[in-house]
C-alpha cells in the first residue's frame, strides 16, 4: 500500500469521527461507516489503476526515443516565466508533431481495426494498457533488408528458410510513437535493436476519417515497392527539437533521443539551460523585461519582423528570433523547412544536425541548389532527389521546404523580408498557418510596397478590381505550385507571372491557375499588354486550348495534381466557370497515382450536383472505373444552363471559348479532343519528396 493510500483512508476516518458524534442514530452511523468504506475502496482501486497505467506508459517509453540531453530543459521549464507564449506554442501543430501516445492525442481508429497492404494483415485494438498492432513482426523483416544489404555489399548472411518466408513471425506491438496531428496521424512500434522505430505503413487521414497505406498519402510511382520507415533515420531530424540519431553502425541499433518529441520553445531559441539557471535571480530578470519595454518591436508595426531591434535588450543566454536581423530569424526555420546538405557527414548519425538557432546554418547545412554537384548519393539518387523536389528551373515544387524558395527572392536578398515578416509562433490567427493578424492579404506586402496601398494604385498595378482575389499580391507572386499533404500550397518564392517559364519548366503560372478556361497566349497577350513582357513562340494547341485542360490531360502527375486542387479552389472555381470542370476530374479519378485521385474527389464533391458523391480512391480498379462514369452521366444530365458568374458556364455565347475547354457549341464534350489529348499523358515516373 503506498504512502498517498494510507493518507488518504486516515483523512477519511479523521472526517468520519465528527460526524459519528453528531449523527447519534445507529443506521446513519452505519450509512456514514459505508460511504467511507466505499470512498476508500474507490480511492485504492483508482490509485492501482494509476499505478498500472504509469506502468504500462513506464514499459512502452523506455521502448521509445526518450527526450532530455545536455543543454535542454524542456518546454515545461518556460512556461512559468513565459505563459503566454507557452500557452500559444502549446496550442500550435508545431508541438504535435511527434508525441507519445495517449486517449487524448490519437486520432486513427484502433476500434478493432483489420488493415490489409502488400500483402499483409494488420490488427488494431485499443486496451487499458495503450494502442497495438498485431503484424507481421518487424525485426524479422528488418533482419531481412539487413541480409540483402549485407548481400549487396558483399557480405555473408545465412539464408531465411524458405517455410519462414511463406509464414514469417508476427508480433503484437504497442504504439510507441506517433507523427503527425494537422492533417493525418502515421504510428510506429518499437524494435528489439535499441529504441529504433518501425513505421505502421497506413496513415490515418484526418479529411477522410479513414485509413490509407503510407504510399497512397504521398505522391508516389504507384510500381514502387513500399520501403520500411524508420523514425531514427528520417522523421527524428525535423519532428523532433535537437534529435540525435546515435546509430551503433556494426549491428543497426539506435539509442536515439531528442531535446524533445516535436517542435518546442529550444527549437528556435536554442538550449535553454544557462537561460533558466541566469534568469533564477529575479533582479536580472525584472532588468531584462525593463529594457525590452523600453524599445518595444511589434511584428505587425509597419516594420519587417526581422528588424533586430536595440542589441541592449537581447538577453544573450538565448536566442530570440524576433529580435535578430532578418536571415538569422529566417534560419531558425530553414533548419527545417528547406532542402539542405547534412555536412557532418557520419557524424550525423550519431549526433544529428550540430546548428543552434543564432548560429550559421550554412556552415553546418548549406542549402540544396538544383542540379548541385555536391548534393549527396549516387547519379540516380541525385536525379531522383533533384526531380522529387525541384522544377527545372530550380525552383521548389513540393511542401515544407518553404526557406529555399524565401531565400531565392529578392525581398529576402535585396531587402529583409523574413519569414516572420508574415508568420508569428505566438501572436497567429490559426494554428493551420500561423499567419500573424492581418497577414492574410495585402498587408504583408505593404509593409514595404507602401505604394500600391490605395485601391487605385493596387487596381492600376494588378489590372484588376482592388478587392478580387486578382489584387491579392499572394496570388500573383506567390501562387499555388508547390504540392504536400494531399494538396496545393503557395510557393515561397515571390515571383511574378510568366508564359515563358510555363512553357521552359512546366510550372503553371499564376493567371492559368485562376482563368482555368484560358489558353496560353491569352496569357502571354495579357502580360505583354499589361506589363510588356515578350510574347514567346506557341503553337496552335498552347493558342487555342485552355492550359488548365492541357495540364489535367497532358501533364506530369505532379502537374495534374496541383491543377484537380485549382479545379475545387473557390477563387479559381468563381473566375473560369464550373460546368466544364466534372469531364476531366471525372477522369482523374482513374488516375494512376492515387493522390492525384483523392485531390479530384475532393474537388469534384464541391461542384453542384456532386456533393454527395461516393467514392473510394483507393478502392478496386473496377469501382473506380464504374465511378468515373457515374460522374460523367451526373454531367451529362445537368440542367441545360448553369449560370455560376464565371466566364465558362453553358450560357455564354462564344464557340471559341467552349472549345478552348473542349466543349461543343450545344455544351456537350468534344470526346475526339478530350481522348486525343488524354493520349499524350506525360507518365514518367515520379516522386515528390515533401
């Protein structure tokens, strides 16, 4: 019996002698005697129901990356002197990004749960003790790829018995880890080589409610075979603050850990040690916040994030991002979210990425530069790293990798736009993007293009009406052409809209994205019109085909991707028209690469008539066969005239407009073109590396 049990019943049979004494009568002495009896009974149940709950929490962390290492305190230690800023960080998707499983934080379904992929059978259940999965046993097929590694480089390994192959050991693991909480939750079971981590290839996928393999969440060739995750070795260097891999090369084991599982207050501002034993004296730190009120910085004042502000009121045992110039702030992310070369070499493995926010990132990780001849692993790899994540021009296609683009813009290069010039960790509006107040529109330019802040500056610059989503700068020079988490997302390289870089790279420009129904020349007459950019040499397709139906058709699966997001994105949708769009999104849903599937679903279900649409993107081929031709027949037996306010319903008049979106003059689809078109599908492998 613990000491807490034994206080408690002597509280208990302390309260129950005053009340013995005034309550005279037998049976209510009796009554009395039962609910303290009861009470304690309760009381010990509840505390050994605590106590094997700590237990079982004990034995599934010790199998887990444990958090703690020299230098780091915890986000717990800042909470006290920083409230404020603990509670906004604490709220931020920042801080889920790998967590230790609870009934409170899991979001995936383990209610008696049977998955199947490549092959194998998976069983989840919940119990007291915590989340499992019943699977095919993980070590075993890690001893697998060792052997074949170990064959591939020459060495010896004793081969698997051919009746083991056919019916390999399962094991039935506890959910020790999980990444993930924004859109969708992958989870990972522990491994007798250490604290290693084997991922459960199926993620969990918030929109959907529903379970899909690993390899039908990212953009990937639907032939390659799915390989084993390991948290140690890929999702530690981000989802984690200060990860150490710690690799022991010879037999493959790890004993990883972090300053913290996910993205704490020490990612950004560096080990908070030395700043927590400093600032136990309360005298310094009534001198510190003196100061800071003294020359007070706002990010929204009228002045850039980065702005520095006075050295005096920097406290130098930690690094504060809002109070340095504006590439040191920026770098605080850029340690995450960029493409970098991991310049410790072997060490890495053991030490993980050596920078400290306020240091040089680009001594420790310099960025990634398309074609770079220094980018690690073999020609092929290269190729694959190169095409996974860049256009051709260099610029950055996929998610998360936002620095990359920032630092290849001329605001950030000639000027000092950070990216807390639009972002705050703490003062956001939504945790989804962490926007800071009023950096949702044009206020974030305006910090600098002060002259295009009346409507007929703006509505003079951009040709349109000031308050379209044509005047919003971020759509213009910031539009949607890079691809991650099943949608499109804003390149971060500040640009403006060219047909010669459509035509030179492939990347979609900023007004085909918003006039879907338009070619690419009146594209390119419009730019030289407006802005005298040269009109480039297009042929009679590019002349006369909306871009937006060529790309759906024609393009890449990358293309094809971010052009079925601009199908069912509202601005897009209320510019070009919607009665021309369910043909070709009916179409991807036949998609080879399920990602492309699921984002045409999803765009499909917000045009009239499709809201209720039922569909499985990763249901059998003959299911989604049958889907797209419902699709196709709830099109067809639309109502006559469908006037959506955009530019491509079926009551406008101009046959050259329909057929720009290979629409007949009575509506109907030009099958002939539609088939032509879908031929020339660009179906070169591909893998976004978001």
């Amino acid at each position: 019996m613990s000491v807490e049990l034994v206080i408690m019943c002597a509280a208990l049979v302390v309260a129950f002698v005053p009340l013995a004494i005034v309550f005279r009568s037998t049976w209510t002495r009796l009554a009395l005697l039962l609910v303290v009896i009861t009470l304690g009974v309760a009381g010990w149940y509840l505390q050994a129901a605590l106590v094997r709950y700590e237990a079982n929490a004990a034995q599934r962390l010790a199998k887990a990356p444990r958090e703690g290492r020299d230098g780091y305190v915890g986000s717990s230690a800042c909470r006290s002197c920083h409230p404020g800023e603990f509670e906004t960080w604490h709220d931020s998707y920042h801080r889920t990004m790998t967590q230790y499983p609870s009934s409170d934080n899991v979001r995936g379904n383990f209610d008696q749960v049977t998955l199947k992929f490549d092959g194998d059978t998976y069983h989840l259940e919940q119990d007291a003790k915590g989340f499992w999965v019943e699977m095919v046993d993980p070590d075993w097929k890690y001893a697998q790829l060792l052997k074949k590694v170990a064959a591939r480089d020459g060495g010896e390994s004793s081969p698997t018995p051919a009746a083991e192959l056919e019916n390999p050991p399962r094991a039935r693991l506890p959910i020790t880890l999980m990444t993930g909480s924004h859109h969708m939750q992958t989870y990972w079971v522990p491994s007798r080589y250490g604290n290693l981590q084997f991922n459960v290839p199926f993620t969990y996928v918030f929109e959907s409610q529903s379970w899909a393999p690993r390899h039908d969440v990212f953009l990937l060739n639907p032939d390659k075979q799915y390989s084993m995750q390991l948290w140690n070795t890929v999702c530690i260097a981000c989802h984690s603050t200060a990860g150490q891999p710690r690799q022991e090369p010879t037999i493959k084991t790890f004993a990883s850990r972090a300053g913290e599982m996910g993205i704490s207050c020490e990612a950004c501002h560096g080990p908070g040690s030395e700043h927590v034993r400093a600032n136990q004296s309360p005298a310094r730190r009534y001198a510190w916040h003196k100061r800071k009120s003294e020359t007070p910085t706002d990010p929204v004042d009228g002045k850039l994030a980065a702005r520095g502000g006075d050295p005096a009121t920097r406290d130098p045992t930690i690094f504060n991002p809002g109070r340095a110039d504006h590439i040191k702030a920026s770098e605080s992310c850029g340690q995450c979210h960029a493409i970098r070369l991991k310049v410790d070499g072997p060490d890495w493995l053991q030490n993980g990425l050596q920078f400290r926010p306020g240091a040089e990132l680009e001594a420790k990780a310099p960025l990634v530069h398309y074609e770079d001849p220094n980018a690690p692993g073999t020609p092929d790899r290269k190729r694959a790293v190169m095409e996974g994540s860049f256009w051709s021009d260099g610029q950055v296609r996929v998610s998360g990798r936002d620095f990359n683009g920032l630092a290849a813009s001329p605001c950030y290069q000639r000027g000092e736009l950070s990216c807390l010039s639009c972002h705050s960790l703490h003062g956001y509006q939504s945790p989804a993007d962490q926007l800071a107040p009023r950096m949702e529109r044009n206020d974030a330019c305006l910090q600098c293009h002060k002259g295009f802040a009346s409507p007929d500056q703006l509505a003079a610059h951009t040709h349109h009406s000031a308050d379209s989503s044509g005047s919003l700068c971020y759509n213009c020079h910031m539009p949607h052409t890079s691809y991650g988490l099943l949608k499109a997302i804003r390149s971060h390289k500040i640009t403006s809209p060219t047909a010669r870089e459509t035509l030179e790279t492939g990347r979609p420009n900023a007004c085909n994205l918003c006039h879907l129904d338009r070619p690419l020349a009146w594209t390119a007459n419009r730019l030289n019109e407006w802005y005298r950019q040269p009109v480039p040499a297009l042929d009679e397709m590019q002349t006369n085909v909306s871009s937006a139906a060529l790309l759906l058709l024609r393009g890449d699966a990358g293309q094809r991707a971010l052009l079925a997001w601009h199908a069912g994105w509202n601005e897009a949708v209320a510019t070009s028209g919607h009665d021309w769009l369910a043909p070709y999104l009916a179409e991807l849903l036949v998609d080879p690469y399920s990602v492309v599937r699921y984002i045409a679903q999803r765009s499909l279900r917000r045009l009239p008539g499709f809201q209720d649409f039922s569909y499985d993107y990763i249901g059998p081929s003959g299911e989604r066969d049958a889907a797209r031709e419902r699709a196709r027949k709830v099109w067809e037996d639309r109502p006559p005239t469908v006037a959506t306010g955009g530019t491509n319903d079926s009551s406008r008049s101009s046959p050259h407009e329909r057929a720009a979106v290979l629409q007949l003059p009575d509506g109907k689809l030009d099958e002939s073109a539609f088939r032509s078109h879908l031929k020339f599908r660009n179906n070169r492998n591909m893998e976004l590396l978001e």
